[in-house]
C-alpha cells in the first residue's frame, strides 16, 4: 500500500472517529438539540408548554462525563445547528440564541454522575 492511501485511509478512520464521539443522537423532547455517546436523556423528564404566543420545554439527561467535557462539547456542536452562544464566562448556564429561541443548558454534580437541564423558550411573533 503506497503512502498516500496509508495516509487517506488515516484520515477516513478519523473523520469517522471523531463523528462517533460527536453527536450521534437527539433529545427526543426537544429534537434539535445533539446528545454525544455518553448523555442518556431521562425520558419522563420532558415537560412541554405550547400556547399562541410562544413554548416551553423542559427536560433532564445524564451524563458520567465531566462538566466541562459537556460544556465544551454543546459550545462547539450548536454552532453547526445555528445557535450563538449569548452567556458570559461565570454564568451557572450556557445560554444560547436562535432567532426567537433561548436555550438555557444548566450543568450540575449529582452524585457520581453530572445532572444537565435543557430549557428551551420560544416566543412566536403575534400579528
């Protein structure tokens, strides 16, 4: 095998790599949002408020990884589904925008496992 295909065969089993340590699944609650390998939703946390003027939706997952393995993860993956990251360095809760949606990621020890809390707000313009 020459260089050059030892070399794009590399690079192949890394790109498929590091897609499986990304996201490889959706909150079913709120189905935008990416889970990596190690975040379990907790399905009977769902809660879901619709009206004529906006939603709530809330829901709950584990995770054994560490906190910052999960903020990280979340500050680089929603940029990819079109949210900005709107809040400062020492907030308790990654805080992101997308148009009229907030999405508040709320991070916190549980035991021996970290607790992540999804809130999701969306406002619906009234005409």
């Amino acid at each position: 095998m020459s260089k050059l295909s030892k070399i794009i065969l590399s690079v192949f089993f890394l790109f498929l790599l590091s897609k499986n340590t990304l996201a490889i699944d959706f909150l079913e609650c709120i189905n935008d949002i990416p889970l990596n390998k190690s975040i379990i939703e907790k399905k009977d946390s769902c809660f879901l408020f619709d009206s004529d003027i906006g939603r709530i939706v809330s829901v709950e997952a584990e995770s054994t990884e560490k906190s910052i393995q999960i903020e990280e993860f979340y500050k680089s993956i929603l940029k990819q589904f079109g949210w900005i990251l709107s809040s400062k360095d020492n907030s308790k809760d990654l805080v992101f925008v997308r148009d009229e949606e907030i999405l508040k990621i709320n991070i916190k020890k549980f035991l021996d496992k970290n607790l992540i809390t999804y809130n999701s707000f969306l406002s619906l313009s009234i005409n």
